[in-house]
C-alpha cells in the first residue's frame, strides 16, 4: 500500500492529568528530509528493502528521532514522515522490532519479556497503518479526521448536563428515580428501556458457557452468535461442533464475528469448517474504514434468549485448558429485550430484518435497553452518552469494572464532579502485571492519579487478565456489554451494552465486584503507581491515542 505524506496533522490526545494535544505539530514541509537529517533516513524505502543490516542501520538512526520527535516539532515531522514511508515498503514492523531491541540492549527501555514486547511492537505498527488511512494519508481513504477529545468531550458534557434534573449527592434520591432523567438517558443512548425483562448476571466464563451450552443444546429454530474472536482452541472447536449439530438438524445458525481478526492464525480453522457444514458466517469488515472492528458479543436462541456481554468464544473465556483464564461478565436476557438484540444481530449480519419469530413475552420485572454503538466520525456516541449521564445521575456509589479505563477529558470530569458531589467511586481496571496488551498498561495508569488523588477507590487486577465491562450506579442501574473505557471502543470498534434499571441484577453485580476487588490490589496513593514508560508507550499515547 502506497502512503501518501500526511497533509494535515494527526490528532492527538494525551490521557489521564496529562493535557489534551490538539495534534502532533504542523504538517511536514514538503522537504520532509531536511539535510540536518543523515543522509542515510532519505533513502529508507530503497534501503529497508536490502535486507536485516540496512533494517538495522535505519534503526540505529530513527531511534534517536523517535525520541526526539516527542518535543521538536520539526523531527515530529520528519518521522510522520519516515514512518509513512516505512509503512509504504512493508518494513515497519521489522524496523520498529530493531529499534525496540536496539533499545532493550542498551537499557535505555524498560526490561520486557521477548514476547510481550513483539506484541507491543505489533499492536504500535497497526496503529500507525490505521492512523494514516483514517486520517486520508492513502490513497485508498477519503481522509475524514476525528474532532479533538477536547472538542468532543466539551460536547459530550454539554449534551450530558441539560437536563432537568440537577446532580445530587448523598442522603438525596437517585436521578434514576426521576422520569425526567430516565427519558433524558433514552433519549442520548438512543434506546428506550423495555420492561419485562429477566436479566441475570452471569459471572465469569463458567458460568456464561455452560448456559451458553445449555442454550445451543436446546434450540429449536435458530442460533445468531456475534463476537469478536472465534479462537481455534478446544473451546472454539466444542462450540462449533454443536452450531454444526444443530444447522444438521435444520436450524438457522449464523455467526458473525471480527473479519480482521478472523483473517488472523487461530481464528479461521473454525470458521473455514462451520461454512464448510453449511454454518452461514460473516467476517465483518468495514468497506471504507479498514480499521473498524465489530466488537459485539451476543448469542440469540430461537429468538427467545439471548447472552450478551463481554466473552468472545475461546478457552481464556471459558476457563478451559491449562492457559490463563481471564475474569469476564455476561448477562442472560428473557423477555421483549431478546427482540432488540435479534434486530442488532440481523443489522450487522446484513439481512435486514430479524428472524420471523414472535417477540418474547414478559417474563420479569427488568426495564432494559439495548445500546448500539457505531464508530467512525459519522458515527454515533450512544454508549459515551449514557455512560456518562449514569454518572452525572449518581447520588450514592459508582461501581466500575472494566479492562481498559483509559479516561478521555469527558469521562474523567464526569468521575471527578461525581467525587466532589461526595459520592462513592470505586474502579476496577488491569494492572500493567494482569493486561493482555502491553502497550496499554501506560495509559491506564497514567488515567489513575487524578482520581486517587479526588478520592476514589481505585483497585488493580492481580493475575490473569481483566476483561469484564460493568457498572453499577447508586444500586439501581447497571451497564454490562463489550464497551471498554478507552478511546479505541469510542472511535474504531462497534459495541454494544444492556443498560438496565433493576435492583436485583444491580445487587448482583456489586456482589461480584466486591468479590473482585478483594482480589486487587487498592492504590493507596499516587506515588504507588509506578508507569511502565517507554518510547513505544510514549509514541502511543501522544499520536495514536485513539487506538488505545
């Protein structure tokens, strides 16, 4: 893919206390090789085509630049730049991979496993292909660019903060009480709450697979199973005998699931062989934004039940086999909010309407909504919104669990008001020890000392991988779904959530998250949290914030 020298800056965002960016710089100058620059960096696309030793001499001299760039604008153009054309000839990777070992041997980078820093590389290069092709430095993109996170965020509050009810603080009635604040929220989610509605919590992957199983052993008329991953593993292959199973006994079964992903090594053996058995699949990919992901998790059953949250179908989910088992939450749905989630499978498996079957009858006393989110700067902020109404709307407690709290300018203000308002905030999010994406440990913990230091209850996952999304508001209303706290959901990945007003699936959740944080660690005080910075994580954070 040819890459085009960017025309116009890249937008930026720093997180946490750190200050917003507007973007990197000016653009670069046409002369985008100045003659300060050796010689050597203006011939990198004939050079990085000559094999390891003229990789490992770009690097040596684009190191230095790289760290360099983070406060001279005028090396932050030449290595917007550099990087193009590196992305251009294919050699980024391996350059970037000599750069990150070059700089490991000379301890001028923290000290990482040899496999956590390959990923970390790997996740850094595909951020800077997406980022070009976003922001139209191709040829092939049409070079739409994102508002600001300060833009956005003043926006976002604005929206969040009409309202007719004002913010309240312990002692007085939570904003979900009041009509007025409920139908303010349905109106910036974009869903209304449903009642008649069942929704049970189910807390970890154990317990959502052998429902899940239940499920599929049961089914009578169809199976839509949407997610992220579908992993060649023993949990992938168990999962797709029975979906194989039953499309032999005459049911519709589809499956939609991430096509970046799924073109990926063990992601495809299963797919290849559900299709091959006449298993309709779809590998979602945008036609105009290569870089979109569909991030949704769900599975319906005879249009009738539905398990939706955060799991992707593979053994770190389940719990099987003798690798690490991350901490993950889903719900079981019944009642007339199945409906809403046929409509969304169906619209994003790309039928157009949902199954024929009749819509699910009350079975229960949940008010529940099912929340869309579609990315792209013509996109949609429904999962945002309603995040950010529900806490503006507390007056007691705030309960958040989630993988990636990656605070943009909106969320950390809505936190910070809702601390001063005196009430309780707890956060549960990975430690840099627990997170499965190295190159995120940063600016998770870069988010954290602003709210330590308000006085929020912030605690770190030990072990395995955080990969639950939850939150629990004044024990009235809880959000549980695939959106993580991080710019990436917000700008690259379709979502979805089920937002719910009901006390027993609230108390449930709260209960499971007490449960978690005895399992954490607390940060006591901000001198406790010890950044992992490197160049990598330094580069990630100031120009491709919002893929993380």
């Amino acid at each position: 893919m040819k890459i085009l020298a960017p025309a116009t800056p890249i937008p930026s965002s720093r997180a946490a206390h750190v200050p917003v960016r507007q973007g990197p710089g000016p653009a670069p100058p046409k002369d985008a090789f100045s003659a300060s620059l050796p010689a050597l960096l203006a011939q990198v696309p004939q050079l990085a085509a000559k094999g390891p030793a003229h990789t490992q001499l770009i690097a040596s001299q684009l190191g230095p630049l790289l760290q360099q760039a983070l406060s001279d604008p005028a090396a932050e153009a030449r290595m917007l730049k550099i990087l193009a054309d590196l992305n251009a000839t294919g050699q980024l990777k391996p350059v970037l991979h000599e750069v990150a070992a070059q700089a490991a041997a000379s301890g001028s980078m923290p000290p990482l496993p040899e496999a956590k820093r390959r990923a970390m590389v790997d996740q850094l290069a595909g951020m800077i292909d997406a980022q070009f092709q976003a922001h139209g430095m191709t040829p092939e993109t049409h070079g739409q660019t994102y508002e600001s996170w300060d833009q956005l965020s003043a926006q976002n509050l604005a929206k969040v903060r009409n309202s007719q009810v004002a913010p309240r603080g312990p002692g007085e009635l939570s904003c979900f009480t009041e009509p007025a604040f409920v139908a303010e929220m349905e109106s910036l989610q974009g869903a209304k709450f449903q009642g008649g509605n069942r929704i049970t919590p189910l807390i970890d992957g154990p317990a959502s697979f052998a429902k899940r199983n239940e499920l599929i052993d049961g089914a009578q008329k169809s199976i839509h199973l949407m997610s992220w991953a579908f992993y060649d593993d023993e949990t992938g292959w168990e999962t797709a005998h029975k979906l194989v199973e039953k499309k032999a006994q005459g049911l519709e079964v589809r499956v939609v699931v991430d096509g970046q992903i799924a073109a990926g090594p063990g992601h495809n053996a299963t797919l290849d062989y559900m299709e091959k058995m006449g298993v309709e699949v779809v590998r979602w990919r945008s036609s105009d934004r290569p870089y979109d992901g569909q991030h949704r998790k769900v599975m319906i059953v005879d249009g009738q039940q539905a398990v939706a949250g955060g799991l992707n179908v593979g053994n770190v989910y389940s719990h099987q086999g003798e690798g690490p088992k991350w901490r993950d939450t889903d719900v079981l749905i019944e009642g007339p909010a199945v409906g809403e989630c046929e409509k969304l499978f169906a619209q994003v498996f790309g039928k157009g309407e949902a199954s024929s079957f009749a819509s699910p009858a009350a079975v229960g006393s949940a008010r529940c909504a099912v929340v869309n989110h579609v990315p792209g700067p013509d996109g949609d902020a429904h999962i945002l919104l309603a995040t950010l109404k529900a806490i503006q709307g507390a007056s007691e407690s705030i309960d958040i669990e989630n993988a990636y709290v990656i605070t943009t300018p909106d969320i950390r203000q809505c936190i910070l008001d809702a601390l001063e308002r005196g009430v309780k905030v707890r956060i549960l999010t990975n430690s840099a020890e627990s997170v499965d994406e190295p190159i995120v440990s940063a600016p998770i913990l870069k988010s954290l000392p602003d709210l330590v230091s308000a006085g929020a209850e912030v605690y770190l996952k030990q072990g395995d991988t955080l990969h639950s999304k939850f939150m629990v508001v004044d024990g009235l209303y809880s959000s549980v779904g695939s959106y993580n706290l991080h710019p990436r959901s917000h700008r690259y990945e379709g979502e979805m959530t089920i937002n719910t007003l009901d006390i027993q699936k609230a108390s449930h959740l709260t209960s499971a998250f007490e449960k978690d944080i005895q399992l954490a660690k607390r940060v006591g005080s901000t001198e406790e949290i010890q950044v992992p910075e490197n160049i990598f994580t330094q580069l990630a954070s100031r120009y491709f914030f919002d893929h993380l």
